[in-house]
C-alpha cells in the first residue's frame, strides 16, 4: 500500500532524505539524481575533497518535486537563438501536439536540442552543454521554450544554460541511454534483477558511500605514514607513549607546545646539572658504609668470641670438678664392695674389663639355660663341690653391684668431657684492619692496647684449656688450674668501638640518603631539561606532526561517523511501495507489445544487502534458462519500463526520447513506433535511424504532416511532425528543415536564391545545397525512390510498376558524379583545388543548369 505521500520514483525519496544531511552527502546525492547515478570522476573528486578538507560546496538543489498543479503541459516550441555548442543562430522547433521527429544523422546536431531539452526538464543525467570551440569569442547561451499547461494560455522561459528541471517543465520524461544506469543486473545465470523508477541508485549511493569511506581511511593512514619522524630518547614515557601511540590530547599537546622554546638560561643549566650529577655519582659512600659495617661486625664477633670462650671454658673447669669428684667417690665404692667378694680375689686380673665382660655374658646365658644349678654356666662342669658353687654366686652378686656401673658411668663422663674440651677452639683469627683499629685504643690503668690484652687473654685461654686438659687425664683434684678470667675490660671496650662504628655508618648512610635523593633530583632536573632541548630542536617537525595528527583525527571521525543504514532503510521502504503488482502487469504486456514474451517478469522477497531491499523485481526468459538477456533485449527492456512508469504514474504529460531504438532489431523498433503513437502523451524523438522513422512515415492510422511551420488539415489519426536536421558545416549544426523538402528541386531553389545575391558570400553554402541536390536525385531520378526491400518498413512492400522506372542512364550518372566531385573538393573541402581552383558564380549556375535539366527528364 502506497504511503500517504506518494512519491512517483526513487529520486523523490532520495532528495527528502538528502534535506537534513551534512553539505557533502546532500551535494553527493544531488549528483546522483542529477546523474542519474553516473557522476563523473572530477564530480566525485569534488564532493570528497569537500568532506575530506571541510571545503564549501556550491549545491544545486535538483528541481524534482511534483508541481502543485495536476494539468498536463505541452511543449509549443524550443528556440535556439545563440551559444550552444555550434547550432546554428535562430533556429526554432515547432512541437506538434502528437508526434515531433528530429531525423538526422550522426553529427548533424540534434542531440544538442536533446541536450537542451534534457536540461531544461531535468531529464535522467545532467548533460553538459559547451558553447561553439571553434569561436575565437564564446557566446552565451540563449535559448527560449514555450509551453502551456491545458486550457491556460502560452508561456514563455529564457534559459541561459545555468539550471536545470525547470518548474512545470520538469513533468516532462525523458528517455535516452542513461536510462539503463544500474537498470539491469545480471544476479545469477537465469535471473536479470531489474530496478525501475531509479531504485538502482539506492545501492550506487551506498557503494560511493563506501568508496568515500574507504578513501578517507586511506588518507588517514598516508597522514599517517607521511608524519616527521619525532625523536623520542629524551621525552617522558608518558608524551613518548603519547607520540608512538598517535594518541596527543589537547592537554598534552598544550604541554609539548610550552617547552618549544630553549633559553641560553636553560642550557647552562642544563650543562651544570650534567656535571653535578656526574660528580655525585663518583662520589661512593655505600662502599664506605659497607666497610664500616663489616668492621662493626668483626668487632661484635670478637666480643662475642670473649664472651662465649670464657662462658665455655668456665663452664669445663666446673664439670671437671665435678666429674673428677664423681669418680673419686665411685672408685671408692666400687672398691669397698670388691672385698665383700675376696673369693673373687683368687682369680688372676678379674679387675680387667675383659673379665667383667666375661662375667657379663655368662650371667646372660644363664637365662638360656634350665640346668644352671646343677651345672656351670661358664665351663659347663657339675657343680660338685661347695667352693664353685660359692664362686658363681659371686660372679652373680658382683655382676648385681651398682658401684661398678656408677663408676663405669663416671668414666665415661670424664672421657667425653676430655673430647669436647679438645675439640673446643680458643683460637680467633682477627683482620688487618681491626688489629690497626685495637692497637688505636689504650687502657688508661695499665698503659696496653687493646689488642695486647685481647692476645694476652687468647693465650690464657689457651693456658687453661690445657690446664683443665691435664686435670682431666690425670684425673686429679689437686692440679691446680687457671682462676676464671675477668673480660669484661675487653667487651666493655669493644662494645664502645662497635657503637662507634654504627654511629660513623648512620652519618655514612645518612649522607648516601642525601645523596640518592641528590640524584634523584638532579635526574628529575636533567630528564626536564634534556626533554625541553629535544623539543625545541625538534619544534618545527612537532608542528608539523600535529598538523598531520589533526587531518588524521578529522578523517577518521568522519570515517567512523558515515553509515549508510538509514540509506538501505529508505531503499527498503521505496521498493516496498514503488514494485506493486500494478507495476508488474504492466511491465508483462510492455514487453508482449514489443515482442518480448519469453521473458518473465516476478516480484521476489528475498535477503537484501546494504542499499538494497528485500523487495525485488526480477526477469527471466523461458526458451533458456541460462540465457542472459541480449543488447537489444536489454533495451526493450528499458523502453518498456519507460513506458510503464509513465503509465503507473498516470502522466499525460510529454514524453522525449533520444535514440531510443539502438541495438534493437527493426520489428521490435517497428512495434515501438506503434507503441508510441497510441501514447496519448505528447512525443518527441529525435532519431537517426531511417528504419524507425520509415515505421512511422508507413503508419496507417496516422500521418506525415506536411508542413513544420503551420497546422497540418489533415484529421487522419496522429500528426506526426518531422525535421529534417542538417550540418552545413563545423560552425553550422542543426540547421532545421522540413523533412519532406528534403527533394532536389527544393535544394536547387535555395541555391538559386544565393546565386541571386550580390555580392555573392555563400559559396559553401551553395555547394552544399547543390551535393544535397544531387544525392536526392540519385534516389529520385536513378532509384525512382524505391528502398531495397531489406531496408523497409513499408506494407507494399514490391512496387512492382516503379521499378520499370528505374534511370540507369550512364551519361546522368556521369554528370551526377562529376558535379558532386567538384562541390566536394572545390568548395567544402579545405585543400589545394579549394586554393587554386575555386568555383565561381557561373560555374555555380551552370550546375544548377544541368541538375535542373537532369530533373526535368525525369518527369517526362
């Protein structure tokens, strides 16, 4: 269902759309409907170095909008007066009612009234229109159009080239080779997509959308890569990050721009805080407190070594003592239970440990054993009297006696005691440096230095360690050993040196506190002014750099801000309401009119891309699937959706084709003829096939009006008005005749009329009348105007009686060619007989003589 605000075709939609865009895509989708979606590439450069530099746009709306009134227009006349390309001066078409045909060749001039009416309706693509390149001066463009809406009286417009799609005379449609712009597309090998009424320009917009998106980030990245190379060694890592990055907000650029200038101030400065730092870091105090440190623990050991030696040996003095009273006491003990067992006395060395172990091992066995009271455990003998049996009781209660193992203890004690006193070094091996550092400081009461009494007091401790050594192996209370030595003169010495030493490592570590932090300025200081240097070294290419960095961040916000999704949106709407099923009837008997009914003609809904809707109109023939559609196919293709549209949209108003039956066979242009003349639509067409224009000459309904500059009486059908359009030179196109004056007789008239004038100018003219003459009589007089069948349309198609008529005389034949040879070289050729040979007046007239004569024969 169509939307309340109908709209006829795409370009309506688009320039709704375009109203609230930004300059760029506004003037972009103008040309685009101004183009008929061929812009051309200096266009397309324009409008996106617009977008691309911010550059203003000079925008010229397409005057496309519906008039408010509903009355059809007929065009009444075009007026060339002057200054389009090189027409002729005063030259004026006469538009009939029905049918106007501007025949003509190639380069006779007709597309320049096509392009000025193209441009004065606001055809499908802008034409350009030049002035006369041949003119030393141009002249300006001068034209005038009348035309009149139904039942309101004639007016009349200027056009002086510089607009287009004039009010009122924008009803008009056009039809020339621009129409097929994007009209078909092959999609897959048996299926043609066709987007009539301009659809086909949605998805070129969304495609030069994308190309100007894929330009711009292209450009982006050349502003990139052409960016000054910034040496970065002594910036902050923070503008560095910012540089490598290309990430430098206002804020930071602010920062780099203040430090684009360097004073002298700033470089002596930068030279002192250089040196300052290099001397500073010479100057090593961590190496001094590291000594110092290592000092005060050599000094905290020593004491630690008098403290611990003689706590050690103090303490082995004591366990002697006390071991060696343990033993004293045992030995005794052990000695008083021997002689309650005297029989035991009687065996030779039973004091020995190999007889207690001995002693020992029988005891064990005899738990082995059930017949220990009758027999001997050790020799395995009866016990047969009273003395053995007393003896292995003995053994028995001398193996129960405590004093023995208590005295085994004891010795054992002594044995261990002896090893870690052996083991037990007093030896201390003391530095260089610190003897130096002990032999400093004397005892004020005994005159020593420390480092006498320290070795003095190692040698006690040695003295005694042996002492108690040798008490220990005698085993002797009496021996007399060394009195516990007093150190306390030593630690308390040491322990003043130590803190001497810590408090000379604290002022150290204080100082090499000071000193890091020293550094760390002087750095912080150094880093500033180094980065400060390098910036203003590199001052201009950083202006450049942010120069480039500005364009690059410019175009990749309008890289990043360009999509085309309301486009393929609008696009989707516009297929929707304008592919009807009203369009497809139509568009179905179009082509069965001219022929085409191998060709199918469908309306799909199927996955659209970007631009595209999901709504499409297809075709596809019948005969082959895989067939794609012709030149010519493709053309009637067109033609008949010109007239489709013409008809869905219910326009009476006038219809103007250039060329339009190109590449089409001669019946399906025959059909077209007659297609055209029941359109009840004013037509005018200009055209340069003889074949077509032959479709209407032989029309039965209708007629060929005599004349071009009054009515026609006849009442026959259609009048159909045709001019013939001539070249009479580079300077001289379009010169507007009737194309039914276009006889010999007729052109010798004219040239008998110039002949006549004094004085006489016009000899190019003259002899271009008279080369007419004679090509006219070559049908007239030798062909009897008669057309090979192959090159007709005529329905009697043989005119048998005419062709008896045919003059083949040899001596006219002769002097045809010798006349049109002459007028050829000697006056519309610029050469060597137009130089030394030209024609003159009788010479002229003589010609007219004899073509006259030549015609006159004929009629006989």
């Amino acid at each position: 269902m169509q939307t309340q605000g109908f709209k006829k075709n795409a370009k309506e939609y688009l320039k709704e759309f375009a109203t609230s865009q930004s300059d760029w895509l506004k003037a972009l989708i103008y040309e685009v409907i101004e183009t008929n979606g061929n812009i051309s590439n200096d266009k397309k450069k324009k409008i996106f170095d617009s977008l691309k530099d911010d550059t203003a746009l000079a925008i010229d709306e397409p005057n496309i909008s519906a008039s408010t009134s509903d009355k059809e227009i007929l065009l009444i006349s075009l007026e060339h007066i002057q200054g389009v390309n090189a027409l002729k001066q005063n030259q004026t078409i006469k538009f009939n009612n029905s049918v106007t045909i501007l025949y003509g060749l190639n380069g006779a001039g007709k597309s320049s009234y096509f392009k000025i009416l193209n441009e004065i309706v606001g055809g499908n693509q802008k034409k350009e229109i030049l002035s006369n390149i041949y003119l030393d001066t141009p002249q300006t463009i001068d034209v005038n159009i009348s035309f009149k809406e139904k039942t309101r009286e004639p007016k009349s417009v200027n056009w002086n080239g510089s607009g287009r799609s004039l009010d009122l005379l924008n009803k008009c449609k056009v039809f020339d080779s621009s129409y097929l712009n994007g009209l078909l597309e092959t999609r897959k090998a048996d299926t043609t997509l066709i987007q009539p009424l301009g659809l086909n320009l949605f998805s070129y917009l969304v495609v030069l959308i994308d190309e100007f998106k894929s330009k711009l980030k292209s450009e982006a990245d050349k502003k990139r890569l052409r960016k000054p190379t910034i040496e970065l060694e002594f910036l902050s890592d923070e503008i560095k990050t910012s540089f490598e990055g290309h990430q430098i907000d206002d804020t930071r650029k602010n920062k780099i721009k203040g430090l684009f200038d360097f004073s002298d101030e700033n470089l002596e400065k930068l030279n002192k805080t250089k040196t300052d730092l290099q001397d500073l870091k010479q100057l090593n105090i961590q190496d001094k407190i590291t000594l110092k440190n290592r000092d005060k623990r050599d000094i905290d050991n020593i004491k630690k070594y008098f403290e611990d030696t003689n706590k050690k040996l103090s303490g082995f003095y004591t366990g002697t003592q006390q071991q060696l009273e343990l033993l004293v006491k045992n030995k005794t003990e052990n000695e008083s239970a021997k002689k309650q067992f005297e029989i035991l006395s009687t065996i030779p060395n039973s004091d020995n440990p190999e007889w207690k172990e001995f002693i020992k091992s029988g005891e064990k066995y005899k738990s082995k054993v059930d017949d220990s009271n009758e027999v001997c455990i050790y020799c395995r003998q009866p016990l047969y009297n009273e003395n053995i049996t007393k003896l292995i009781k003995a053994y028995g209660d001398f193996l129960k006696d405590e004093s023995e193992r208590k005295l085994n203890n004891s010795l054992g004690q002594i044995k261990s005691l002896t090893s870690n006193v052996k083991t037990y070094s007093v030896d201390l091996k003391i530095e260089e440096n610190i003897n130096i550092l002990l032999k400093e400081h004397a005892f004020e009461t005994t005159e020593k230095t420390l480092f006498e009494v320290i070795n003095s007091t190692i040698a006690n401790f040695s003295l005694k360690k042996e002492e108690i050594l040798k008490k220990l192996k005698e085993s002797d209370l009496s021996l007399k050993v060394l009195d516990s030595l007093d150190i306390t003169n030593i630690t308390v010495e040491l322990n003043a040196i130590s803190k001497s030493i810590q408090k000379e490592t604290d002022k150290l570590s204080e100082e090499n506190n000071n000193k890091a932090t020293e550094i760390e300025k002087l750095e912080n200081l150094l880093k500033q002014l180094q980065e400060n240097e390098s910036i203003s070294k590199q001052k201009e290419n950083i202006k450049k750099w942010f120069d480039a960095d500005k364009v690059e961040k410019n175009l990749i916000s309008k890289f990043t801000k360009i999509n085309t999704a309301k486009i393929t949106i609008l696009s989707k709407t516009a297929h929707n309401e304008l592919l009807t099923g009203v369009l497809k009837q139509n568009f179905t008997d179009e082509l069965n009119s001219l022929g085409c009914e191998n060709l199918n003609v469908n309306i799909e809904n199927t996955k659209g891309g970007k631009g595209t809707s999901s709504t499409k109109l297809t075709l596809s023939k019948d005969d082959d699937i895989k067939a794609i559609l012709s030149e010519g196919e493709q053309k009637a293709v067109a033609l008949a959706l010109f007239i489709v549209e013409a008809k869905i949209q219910k326009s009476k108003n006038p219809i103007i084709l250039d060329d339009p039956v190109n590449s089409l066979d001669h019946k399906i242009a025959e059909k077209f003829a007659q297609r055209l003349l029941k359109l009840e639509n004013q037509v005018i067409l200009f055209n340069h096939n003889r074949l077509f224009l032959d479709a209407f000459e032989t029309s039965k309904e209708n007629h060929i009006c005599k004349t071009i500059d009054t009515d026609c009486s006849k009442s026959k059908g259609k009048h159909i008005r045709v001019y013939q359009v001539n070249s009479e030179g580079k300077n001289s196109k379009g010169v507007l005749v009737n194309y039914r004056s276009n006889r010999a007789n007729n052109h010798l008239l004219e040239a008998k009329g110039l002949l006549s004038t004094s004085p006489f100018e016009d000899e190019s003219k003259v002899a271009i009348l008279l080369r007419k003459s004679v090509e006219c009589m070559v049908d007239e007089v030798i062909f009897n105007n008669q057309l090979p069948t192959k090159y007709s349309n005529k329905n009697s198609r043989i005119a048998w009686a005419e062709l008896k008529k045919l003059n083949n005389d040899s001596n006219i034949i002769d002097k045809l060619e010798t006349i049109h040879g002459r007028v050829s070289g000697g006056a519309m050729h610029n050469g060597v007989e137009h130089e030394e040979n030209p024609i003159v007046v009788d010479e002229f007239n003589g010609m007219v003589s004899n073509l006259e004569g030549i015609c006159k024969k004929s009629t006989l």
